[in-house]
C-alpha cells in the first residue's frame, strides 16, 4: 500500500542548508516534521564579525568545528542529575567542559550557556560538554547526589567588562560574494559600535548597491563606499590604503566555479597585502575566506586568520544531524550578546604571573561569571598556540600577555 509521506505520523528528521535566511519560513511550511535549517550565508558571516571583534578566534572555533580536531561539543541526557546544580557536576566530569544545558521551553530547545552555577538541572536537560572523545563524558559510576544538591558557588565576584562592541572599527573588504549581505545584516546587530567599510571589488557599482540597500536603509551604525578595483593587481591594492584599515578582510569569489581558482586570488591578494605592509608594527587584522580546506596547508605561515566556510558547514551538518540540540547551542555562540566564547588576559581575573594548575586557573575564572575553556598563546614570530580542554593537574606557566579562552556573558 502506498501512501504519501505526510499520512504518517512520525515523520523523519531533516536538516536542510539554506543560503538566504528569509527563504527558512518557506521551508518550514513545506515540512511539517521534525526540521532544522542552517543558515549558512548567517554562520559565515556570524563567524566572520564574531573574528573582527576577538583576532585569533577562528582558531577556537577551528578546532571546535572541525572533527579532525581534539575537541568538540557534546549534548548529554542526565536524568540522574535532577536536583543538582551546575557546580557540582563540573567535578563529575574530569576530562570535559561543563558549558550549560540545553532546556526544552514550549516546545523549543533553548541554551542556557555559562548560566549561574548554582542553577539547578531538570529531569529532561541535556548536558552541553566539551570534550576530546566520546568516552570522556560517559558517567562509570553514579556520585553521591545527596552532597552534591546541597554544593553551592561561593566567593562570587563581578563578571569583567567586554570592551569589544562599543566605538568605531574601519573595514575594508576586498572581493565580493554572497556572504556580503549577510555580513552587514549582522554587523548592524552590534548596535552599540558603529562600523566605516570599504568595499573594494570588479564587481559592477550598481549591482552591489542594489544588493545591501534594503540592509543599510535600516543599519544605522553601518557606513559604506564602494570602489572598483582588482585587489590582486599591486596599483589598486595600494590606491586602497590598506594601513589605514583596523580590519581587512579578503573574500573568496562567487563568481569562480573553480575553488582553486578563486582560492588562489585570494592568496595572491594577501601575498601583495603582506608586501605593502611590510613590517609596520601595527598592522591591521587579516582574515581570510577560503574555499576549498586543501589550500589551507599553503597558508601556514601567513599572518592572517581563515575562515574555511564549506569544512565549517560540513562538519555543522554531520554534527546537527547526530546532536540536534547543539544546532541551538551554535546559534547562540555565534550571535552577538548572551554566551559567547572571549579571550582575556589574566588581569582580568586578578591573576599573577607565574605556574598554576588549570584546575586552580579553572575555579579562579568561575569565581568571575566565566568558564575557562583553554589559553592561547602568540608568539615574537606571530605564531599562535591553542590548548583548550586541558587536564585538570596540568600546571602551565601563566605570562603577563597570555589570553584566556573563556565562554562569558555579554550584555
């Protein structure tokens, strides 16, 4: 007997990439079932502003968006945990990150990320872990829940400020692609920062306007010039200024069918950014767009961050598919306010100079409103060192320059 799909009751669960956001309403009305949409132009350009803001970022999210990496995130049923709070359970698990719980409120999944410690976990939560393997957050032996009901935070001191998102930064963007829109739609979602870019590409003026009008008709705190040139020719790179830009971000063309080929634009577009700017002791933040992860090896050594979109969408949607509650998680740390993953240094903490145990790092963070997720290191040489999720009796050397990785609540 035959019938259509939509006779059953249960139907199967599906996850769609969608590259125009307003197009996800249309989607949710052609499927009654279970669904969730990946916004992709959204994540790319939620990662791209969410790396302007904290440079070196795009190494943490690297490493939590890539399975070939050490560590990524988990969602955990606990329903033995009910009653207990949040501080307890950090002890339970000595080799994963306790980040929050994801909560399900009329009928959605709601994170709840860097919560107050002492919120208290419900029969149907489910746990948000980082971790290095499956193994690390299974649970061998049931603790002692009485004692751990009645643990409570003690010694609270006030969060740090975030200075990131107020005042003015300078952009200029080199190349175009369909990401562009996206990309202000978000910046206009900083309200307390204002934002002067440049566009600078071969594609037609007029084209371009017509495609961010209806965006910066209602971004107040976006100014935007465009101009016609071709970053990958040394003359008009230079006419550009590049100096005096606190940001510059290199584009991989739409236009290309070929991956490679528009890969190497932009590679030949940072080789002459690098020579005009020579050794200047400020120079401004590089981020890099790429397209096809096999290119990244080429770049090792170029002082700049990348962003690789389809490797971070891929591994998105494998993880979405196995885990639907981190869809929910991902959005609320790539967007703007609430949970998001920060570096700072440790005066932020009142912390000394010298050798500590994570786990004494761990509870000295906590005690300020924050979760210690790992601490990134920058070398003379512009090199960078990430470890994140590291053994609780692991003792480090802490340095005056060293930047913590923590996930903390922005306002």
């Amino acid at each position: 007997e035959c019938r259509s799909i939509d006779r059953f009751e249960d139907k199967p669960y599906v996850i769609a990439e969608i590259q125009d956001e307003n197009k996800s309403k249309a989607a949710h009305r052609a499927y009654s079932g279970p669904l969730e949409i990946l916004l992709s132009d959204a994540i790319i350009s939620r990662l791209i502003a969410q790396n302007l803001h904290h440079e070196g970022l795009s190494d943490v999210y690297n490493e939590l968006l890539s399975h070939s990496q050490n560590n990524n995130l988990y969602a955990l049923e606990v329903p033995w945990a009910e009653g207990t709070t949040l501080i307890s359970l950090k002890k339970v698990f000595q080799k994963a990150i306790v980040l929050g719980i994801v909560r399900e409120l009329n009928g959605e999944m709601v994170p709840l990320l860097n919560p107050d410690p002492d919120l208290q976990v419900k029969e149907k939560d489910r746990l948000i872990l980082l971790a290095k393997r499956l193994d690390d957050i299974e649970v061998k032996e049931k603790p002692d829940l009485e004692s751990m009901k009645n643990e409570k935070t003690a010694g609270i001191k006030e969060r740090p400020a975030t200075g990131n998102y107020t005042g003015s930064s300078s952009i200029l963007v080199l190349g175009w692609n369909h990401h562009v829109p996206a990309l202000l739609k978000e910046l206009s979602t900083y309200k307390k920062e204002h934002f002067e870019l440049t566009l600078a590409s071969m594609r037609p003026l007029e084209s371009r306007k017509h495609e961010v009008q209806h965006i910066l008709e209602s971004a107040e705190n976006i100014s935007c010039k465009h101009i016609l040139a071709d970053y990958i020719r040394e003359s008009e790179l230079r006419a550009t200024n590049p100096r005096h830009y606190e940001h510059i971000l290199l584009l991989s063309s739409d236009k290309l069918q070929d991956d490679e080929e528009a890969d190497a634009r932009t590679i030949v577009g940072y080789t002459l950014l690098d020579e005009i700017l020579g050794y200047d002791e400020k120079r401004p933040q590089i981020l890099m767009e790429l397209s096809d992860p096999a290119n990244e090896t080429l770049i090792r050594d170029f002082k700049s961050e990348t962003i690789i979109g389809p490797l971070i969408l891929s591994n998105l949607l494998a993880t979405i598919a196995v885990r639907r509650e981190l869809h929910s998680v991902y959005n609320e740390l790539f967007t703007v306010g609430g949970a998001e993953i920060v570096f700072r240094t440790i005066r932020d903490y009142s912390i000394e100079p010298g050798s500590v145990t994570i786990l004494d790092l761990e509870k000295e963070v906590s005690r300020y409103q924050d979760t210690l997720l790992g601490i990134y290191e920058v070398s003379e040489k512009n090199s960078s060192q990430l470890r994140m999720n590291m053994a609780r009796g692991q003792r480090v050397s802490i340095q005056e320059e060293s930047k913590l990785v923590v996930l903390s609540t922005i306002d």
